[in-house]
C-alpha cells in the first residue's frame, strides 16, 4: 500500500470498448480509480459486490441504478450498493472518479 502515488507512476487500462481506467491509491478497505470514458460507451448493466462511490469530473452521461436512469453532468456524484445492477451511457466525453470498496482485485494492475 502506498500512502501517496503520482500521476507519473499511474498509467491507463483498456478495459473495454471506449474505457479506459487506471488505480489510483489502494487502502487497506478500497481503492479510487479514475476512468476515461469515450463519447458513445456503453457500460452495460452489470453488478458486483463491490460499494460504488463516484464523481463526473467532465462530461455527460446517462446512469442506470436498478432499472431508474439518471441524468449526470460535471460535478454530479453517486453511490451504488453492492450487488446493485448498474450500467452507464456516455453521452459527452467524461473524466470520472470512483471509489470501491471493498478493493476491487480485478482492478490491482
């Protein structure tokens, strides 16, 4: 674990079509990750066992949380319990923010 990590020592992640992501710091219970998402992704609707907690930095993008959409611009934020289905529509590039917890081991690169 370390206690401060620089943007130099951070790189980003294709995850999949339109994402990429990259950790930032890792604590002993969750972890922050920045996610650069592409005009037009589609995250499709997934769950995981992981608390979600985020912020849109830039962009605009549509958010569903259990079958509700939400309309999300700069400076909007969210939290999604564990094992809720959620998935995201960009709409305008975006720079977002999120917070897991607990850790995300398929997020440890």
């Amino acid at each position: 674990m370390k206690m401060i990590v620089r943007e130099s020592d951070k790189n980003y992640v294709d995850a999949i079509a339109g994402v990429k992501r990259k950790t930032l710091a890792v604590g002993e219970q969750g972890m922050m990750m920045q996610f650069s998402l592409a005009e037009g992704a589609i995250l499709p609707l997934h769950r995981h066992l992981h608390e979600q907690i985020g912020y849109l930095l830039t962009g605009k993008m549509t958010m569903t949380i259990e079958g509700i959409d939400y309309q999300l611009q700069a400076g909007d934020s969210w939290s999604i319990p564990g094992q809720a289905e959620h998935g995201v529509q960009v709409l305008e590039e975006a720079l977002v923010v999120e917070v897991f917890v607990p850790i995300r081991e398929d997020y440890l690169d």
